[in-house]
C-alpha cells in the first residue's frame, strides 16, 4: 500500500525504499531508510542521525470508530525549559495507513482521550514545565491554544508525567501527574488532578490538585496509572524506578481527592515490567486487569522483551503470553507503551528502537519509531504467539 505520510509504511512488511540517486552536485546519494523489517506499522520514524527522537506514544479511539495517535520529541540539549511539540496522526482504516493530521506546540509528554465526543491532549509545556490540556472538535486536526488559565492552561510549575490515562470515576475525571522538587532526576512527588466530568476542562478552575507524596527514599515515583482498585476505590498505581525492574506501587487515593497515602510495608508490588512505564485497564468481560510491559528479569533483559500480562486483583500478576522480543537490548526496544481496548481485541502503540537500514537507533532508550500494533482476540490468545 502507499505511504500516507512521508517517512512511514502502511504496511507490516513493505519493500525496502530505493536508495535515491546522486544529485546534480555529485554529492554521494545518502541511504533511505529501510522499515521492512520493522515489526508492526510504522506511523512515524526519526533517525538517530537527526538527534531527535520519538516519546510519549498514545492512542486513544474516536466515537466513530477512527484511531488517533501521537508523539513528541525529545533529545540531549542541555536547555529543558524550550517549548515541546507533539505531532498526531490518525488512521481510518483501523490502523492499516495513517495520515499526519497535525503539529501542536507547545505539548510534550501527551496522552490523547475522549470525553463528551471531543479529544484532547493532557500533558506538560516542556519537560519539567506547566501542566496544559488543548481540545480538538474535528479529530485532531485543529486544536485549542493554552493561552491562559481559562484556554487550557492548568497550573504553572516543574511538572512531570507521561501518557497516562485518564478514569472517569462518578461525575469526575481523575488523572496522575509528578511534581519536580528540584536537583537530580527522578526527584519527583507524586499527585493527583480531577475535575468534575460536566465542567469545563479547559478551565483551571474546573481542577483539583491534591497534596503531593514526597519522594520515598530508594527509589522514585514516576508515571502513574489512576484506576479503580478490586474494592472500587481509586488508586494510583505507579512506576517505582530503582526499586527493581519488576516492581511497582500500589498509592491510596483519598475520596476527596485531597491526599494521597502509601505503606511500603504492604504497597509494593511484583509487576513484570514495574520499573518501565506502563498502561492498565480492567477488562469486565473477564474481571481482570490487563497490561503491555517491558519485562526486565527472568530472563534480564532492559526494554527488549515486551509481554501481556493480567491480574484480578492488582497484585498478583501473571505473564499471559509473550508479544515481541528481540535478543540485542542495546539498540531495541519496544517500550511506553499505549493501548486501548477495541471490542475483541487490543491495539496499541510502541516507542520503538529497530533497524533502519541507516545505524538504528541511538540506543534502546532513544528510539526511532513509532509504531502501531494489534492484539487479535486476546482473551483467547494463544500462549508462546507472537504478535507483529
């Protein structure tokens, strides 16, 4: 099939592109990139060689059934408080080809949702910058500007987050974010945001920031998942970087929303994948909870050896089959991952690290592609099948 957007396949497994010819200079015609052995679509590729590279995969699906996806950028410049882009794309055709639908800055670390039947984007300015959420009535081609704090400018401050998702939990919509006290990486407290569901959500009134939980010693909270616990309470489940690579937490959410509290005694949890970034959703058809992780032990491996896992009760967790897997964990990698439920199946999109036929990516960390992936029928998957 034709590529929709420059740089991009639409296919799973595409021809190599041809290497163009010399130009009229008699420079050395420079290789294209090659993404036919790339698993999955490819929606969008960044060389290593450009030093930008791809984060903050996201998904989420429009009410007539067309998928929308996005990125940003990030690199190794020194100056952390430029503005951020985030670019978005979309598919028609339930992920066989997407089109590039938009540029928007600032935004950075973004996840996309749908509520009342418009999309917006809920992220940060910058790394480490204000919380802003922009709106988009016409699937993600036009978008609010954060102009102010009645135009989707949330709350001023040294933010962190990801693309976490969003729960609407009685009247309300709930959402995770970090605080960045300062100093090294990783000192960040943790927080929850929530507005009620029928209010404006461009309005930094309509939101409630609750007090932070500061930084535990050993390790740092990074990412968190807010989600309704088995006894239908809202917890906040996050990433626990060096706490071990399989290993998250479990932190309370107060009724009101006001506080958050944890016990380490009886909080943390052996996830695989716990110490990379990841997406849970409860599944009611099987009253469990489901999740696309970077395994890390048992074999060690770094973002290399993705898996679907589940729980039905958020602690006990259990590999349900392996997904995509690749022996070299220098320069591959499939990780942040983002899914949504679609029916039957599971659809998702990967910040990829894989060959491209011009050095690979940089590392395994600073990937080189987005991709978009499908999890056919997954509750009756069969354990051992790898998915493109």
């Amino acid at each position: 099939m034709e590529s929709l957007y420059p740089d991009s396949t639409s296919s799973t497994k595409s021809a190599p592109i041809p290497v163009s010819s010399a130009t009229s200079t008699d420079q050395p015609a420079q290789p294209a990139p090659d993404h036919s052995q790339v698993p999955g679509v490819v929606i969008d590729h960044s060389p290593a060689s450009s030093g930008r590279y791809i984060g903050s995969p996201s998904i989420a699906i429009l009410p007539n059934g067309d998928y929308v996806a996005s990125h940003d950028f990030f690199d190794h410049a020194p100056d952390q408080t430029r503005n951020a882009a985030s670019t978005v794309f979309s598919s028609a055709d339930k992920g066989r080809t997407w089109r590039k639908s938009a540029d928007i800055t600032p935004l950075f670390w973004g996840k996309l949702f749908v509520h009342r039947d418009a999309l917006y984007i809920l992220g940060t300015r910058h790394e480490y910058g204000d919380v802003l959420i922009r709106r988009s009535v016409d699937g993600g081609r036009t978008w609010t500007e954060p102009t102010g704090s009645t135009t989707g400018l949330l709350r001023k401050g040294k933010y962190h987050c990801a693309p976490c998702q969003t729960l609407l939990r009685d009247g309300r919509i709930w959402r995770s974010m970090e605080l960045f006290t300062g100093g090294a990486w990783g000192n960040f407290s943790a927080l929850v945001m929530t507005a009620p569901a029928d209010s404006d959500l461009l309005n930094a009134d309509s939101w409630t920031f609750s007090e932070c939980l500061p930084m535990q010693a050993g390790f740092s909270w990074l990412e968190g998942c807010v989600l309704l616990s088995p006894d239908d309470k809202v917890v906040n489940v996050l990433r626990t970087n060096g706490n071990g690579g399989d290993r998250a937490a479990i932190v309370h959410v107060a009724a009101d929303g006001n506080s958050l509290s944890f016990d380490p005694a009886d909080d943390f949890i052996d996830m695989p994948g716990g110490g990379v970034k990841f997406t849970i959703l409860h599944d009611k058809p099987t009253s469990r909870y489901w999740s696309i992780v970077s395994k890390q032990t048992n074999p060690e491996a770094y973002r290399n050896n993705l898996v679907l896992i589940s729980s039905g009760d958020l602690r006990d967790w259990r590999v349900e089959s392996p997904l995509l897997c690749h022996a070299d964990g220098e320069r591959h990698a499939w990780q942040y991952i983002d899914w949504q439920f679609d029916g039957d199946d599971i659809v998702f999109v990967s910040r990829t690290a894989y060959d491209d036929g011009l050095g690979g990516a940089y590392n395994a960390h600073d990937a080189n592609y987005l991709t978009f992936h499908r999890i056919a029928d997954f509750r009756k998957r069969i354990a051992g099948a790898f998915v493109d």
